[in-house]
C-alpha cells in the first residue's frame, strides 16, 4: 500500500526551549532524527489543535526513520495550556502558532545543537513545513497562504525564506461555509491560497467530514484546486479527518484507525519532501507508481 522508508534507528530530544518574545508560556520543541547520516533534510511540523510536541510518532518516528530532521513546537492552543476555546487569548493563537514556526525556523541552528550536535549533519538549506488540520492553515501560512479578514481582503505575508515546500494534510478549506460554532470560535478559518507559490503536496480524506464547515469531504481540497502551481493532492478514499490516527494509535480523535493509511500518508509526504527538496528526485516518482486503485489517487498541476 505503501512506500516504506529506510529502516534506520532514530532518536528524540526534548525539551528544547526557543526564545518567542511576548509569549506568555515557553516556546519547547521537540527533535526526533536518525542516528546517522549527514546533509539530512528538516521538517517543521506543527500540530492540530491541542495536541503538543509529544503527538503524531505515528508520522514523525517514520519520517525520521527515512533521513529528516524533524522539529516539533508545543503550541499555545495544546491541552497542558489550558486555554479552552472561551479563553480571551484563544482568538490570537492562530498568529501565535504561525509566530512559533518562525521562532522555530530563526533558531535552527541552535535548536539543532541542543539536540545533541545535530547542526553539523543537517542541511538548512533543504527546509520544509508539514502540518495537520489547524497546524495545516499554520504551516500554509509559512508557504505563502495567507488570511482573510472579515471584509475577504487577504491579511499579511506570513512567508518564510528558509521553506523551500511543504504538505497540508486536512487543510481548512475557503468560502462562506463555515458553521455558526467556527464563525463564533475561528473566525480566522478563511484562507486565500491564491497566494501559496511554494511547492506543495495537500493531503486530503475522502471521507473527511467536517463540522467545521456545511460542505463535504471537498473542502479539504482547497488548497489545492485554488492554489498556484506547483501541487500535488493526494486523496485517500476512506480517510477520515486523522487519515487513520496520524496523531497516534488508538487516540479519542482516531474514528478511522488505520496503522497502513497512517504509513501511506506518511511515506507520500516523506517521498514528496524528497523530491520537492532535491534530495531524491526519483522517490516521488516510484510512490506515484506504487498507486492503489480505489484506496488512494495523486492529481498534479
């Protein structure tokens, strides 16, 4: 079903603290990395809402295990901060989440030394940003995706230099569809993607219903279909919104376990990754061949 990585050992670091001015809890990140190996390219990931940097092994272990560096930010919206959605700070958090990726990103080198000297066998050169449903509008913003306000003119470039790709898995979707809960609680679900010239592979459910929003498992394709090009999408016929238990097995979130769709979503990313970074031009194209009729489709433009 799927492409699997290279087997290789792995390890994980943390915590690791990142200076984040202004920022009323510590910013901590998590590191996890093969033990060998050298130019070894980095993923930044960021999480769904409320999760931390000790969610999503499932996807992490087997990037790592296939040559990236991956480093993981707890964000402000995680359980252990306490901030629940009628918490006066909660509406802020969407650019604190974007702020944190940047943090991240300006203090590579220093988080990568914290992680046992991992600066001298990476190549921040090869940087990409990975996320998953919330952490999905956050890590789209690093590629260029940016926010509409209330009046649909498009907010601020949150873009970075450093990220050269990335892939969206469950991205929030655009139009006036949102429903009444998530126009009363995330009134910043509104992202124009007309703007996101970065590489990127969108990663989306076939059966990913949201009550996010009134229409279906579509919406999730947005970022795709309203993008520039380059992009690719990957549909995964029966996914649901964690495609199988990406953020771990057996969770309360998980309503698809699946550990062979998780594998899959995670070995088209990494093989993705490999391409758009110019690591392995060839991986993307033998997971292109490895397609599954009716379990799994690729669309590209």
């Amino acid at each position: 079903m799927s492409v699997h990585p290279v087997e290789q050992r792995i390890v994980s670091v943390r915590p690791i603290a990142v200076p984040a001015p202004g920022r009323s809890v510590e910013l901590q990140v998590k590191v996890t990395a093969p033990l060998a190996g050298r130019d070894l390219p980095v993923i930044v990931f960021s999480h769904g809402n409320a999760w931390s940097h000790d969610g999503y092994e499932p996807l992490v272990d087997r990037w790592a295990a296939a040559g990236f560096v991956v480093v993981q930010p707890t964000h402000l919206d995680s359980r252990r901060n306490g901030i629940g959605w009628d918490d006066p700070r909660f509406a802020g958090i969407w650019r604190v989440r974007i702020a944190d990726l940047h943090a991240v990103l300006d203090n590579l080198g220093d988080i990568l030394a914290g992680a046992g000297g991992l600066e001298a066998r990476t190549d921040r050169g090869r940087v990409a940003v990975v996320g998953h449903s919330w952490g999905a509008q956050t890590a789209g913003a690093l590629l260029g995706a940016r926010v509409l306000d209330a009046d649909g003119a498009p907010g601020e470039d949150f873009s970075h230099p450093a990220v050269a790709a990335g892939a969206l898995i469950a991205a929030t979707g655009t139009g006036d569809t949102l429903t009444p809960f998530a126009v009363e609680h995330l009134p910043f679900m509104r992202p124009d993607y007309s703007t996101m010239a970065a590489p990127t592979l969108v990663v989306a459910g076939g059966e990913d219903r949201s009550r996010l929003s009134s229409r279906g498992p579509d919406w999730f394709t947005d970022a795709y279909h309203l993008a520039p090009s380059p992009k690719s999408l990957l549909t995964v016929a029966e996914g649901e919104h964690t495609m199988g238990g990406v953020a771990g097995e057996a969770v309360a979130e998980t309503t698809d376990e699946d550990p062979a769709r998780v594998a899959l979503v995670a070995d088209a990313i990494a093989a993705y990754l490999l391409g758009a970074l110019k690591v392995d031009g060839a991986a993307w194209d033998a997971f292109n061949e490895a397609a599954t009729e009716g379990v799994w489709s690729l669309s590209g433009k």
